[in-house]
C-alpha cells in the first residue's frame, strides 16, 4: 500500500536519471534524508524543476511504498530559495558544504531533526554574514553536523589514556586517528599542532557558546577537517570543501 507523505524538506543533491528524470536526495524535516525519483523533471515545460535546485527549501509530496527501495516525488513547492546566496557563487559553494556533508553521511529514513534545523540555521547565517565571514561560518557548522554523523572529536580529556589536559598555554596535539587531543604521553605519529585557539573554539562550539574564530583557527580548520573526514568517515571528500 501507498503512503502518502507531506513534508518540508531541503535538496542535498540531484543525480540526472534516463532521459528526462532525476533522482532527488533531501533532508526532509519528518523522515530525515529520503532519495527520491522525480520523473520527467527534465523536461523544459516541467513545473518541478525550480524547487529541485540544491538547498532550496520545499514543501513535498511523495508516495512510501514498503515494496520499493526508491520513492516517486509527486509534487515540490518551494517555501525558501536563498535567493541571496545564491547571488555569490562563494556561498553557494559554502551551501553545498553541508548539503554534500548530509548527502554523504546520513543514513536513509532516521528522522535527523537536528541536521534539519542546523541546516536551516546555516542558510539563514549565510544569508547574512559578511563575505570574510563565510569561510569561518562554514566550518562551524559543518563542526556541529559532525556529531550527526557520530564523529564528534574528543576535547576535555586525552582520548587514548582519558586523562584530564591542562594547557596553560602549551601546544595543543590532536591526533586525527584517535579523533581528539592527546596528552604528551600518548604522542605519536598521528598527531598534528592546534592552536590554542583552535581548542576554545571547539570547546565553545560543542558546549553551544557563540564563537569567533581567528585566521589562525580558520587556517588550523581548512587544514584538519578534511583529513578527519577521510579518516573517520572511510574516505569521505567533500568536493564543496576544497573550493570552499
Ligand atoms: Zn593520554
């Protein structure tokens, strides 16, 4: 039997299908990330296309059949365009960050209302924020949607030994394999330099304080979040990272 659901969801991502057909990936607000088939959405005069453009938000119709592994989207309305991002091929880019990290590592149909509205949040942040503020909010958020894919980094205490790490401002060593900082005693060759304030920024993130990040930080985050990602995500890359 047929279900017929209406939901809000935003496009992670489209995949063209057959000759005129697409399927279509989206973080729905009721079922998490759903892949669908949008028939026919190709063709010119399709009223479906506008809303099936990556990050837009839409109110959707599909049809859930238990026999079938693919769903068929039925209508699309968009409800948010980002018309404002969508100006500024940067933020279109930092857009597809998060959308390309959910596509990526959500699993299919587990409600993931906290992926949903940090999604929301980072649009409307990029609709706002300077342009010298992009690259820093970028990383802030793609650093809260790790937990969604159950790579949260380690901070408070040495991830191999548990015990607690004062810094006083020494060094930080992170190890990326181990997924958190190190004490010196569990020093090895999988540890990389943070900065300090690379370290008060994670903090702050995952203890839900507002941050501001230095260049330093930013620098620190272009360079460790794509080798964490490969690392525990069994080589994920983010093609919208590297051009970030
Ligand atoms: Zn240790």
């Amino acid at each position: 039997m047929a279900n017929i659901i209406k939901t809000h969801g935003f496009v992670l991502n489209t995949v063209p299908f057959k000759e005129s057909s697409m399927f279509v990936s989206l973080l729905t607000k009721q079922n998490g990330k759903v892949k669908l088939v949008a028939k026919g959405v190709r063709r010119p005069k399709s009223r479906l296309c506008g809303a099936l453009e990556r990050f837009c938000l839409d109110e959707i119709i599909y049809y859930r059949r238990e026999s079938k592994e693919i769903y068929t989207l039925s209508d699309a309305v968009v409800l948010q365009a980002y018309d404002a991002i969508r100006i500024c091929p940067q933020r279109v880019n930092a857009a597809h960050v998060l959308c390309e990290f959910f596509d990526k590592t959500l699993p299919p149909e587990e409600p993931h209302t906290h992926a949903f509205s940090l999604l929301n949040n980072f649009l409307a942040a990029l609709t706002q924020v300077h342009d010298e503020q992009i690259k820093s909010t970028t990383y802030a958020f793609l650093l809260r949607a790790l937990p969604d894919a159950g790579i949260h980094p380690r901070i408070d205490s040495c991830v191999r030994c548990h015990v607690p790490i004062t810094y006083n401002n020494k060094r930080v060593d992170f190890s990326i394999g181990a997924g958190g900082v190190v004490c010196e005693r569990d020093f090895d060759d999988t540890v990389v330099f943070m900065h300090h304030d690379t370290l008060d920024v994670l903090d702050g993130i995952y203890k839900n304080r507002s941050v501001v990040m230095t260049d330093q930080t930013v620098a620190d985050l272009a360079r460790l979040l794509p080798d964490y990602l490969y690392y525990h995500l069994d080589g994920l890359s983010l093609n919208s990272l590297k051009h970030l």
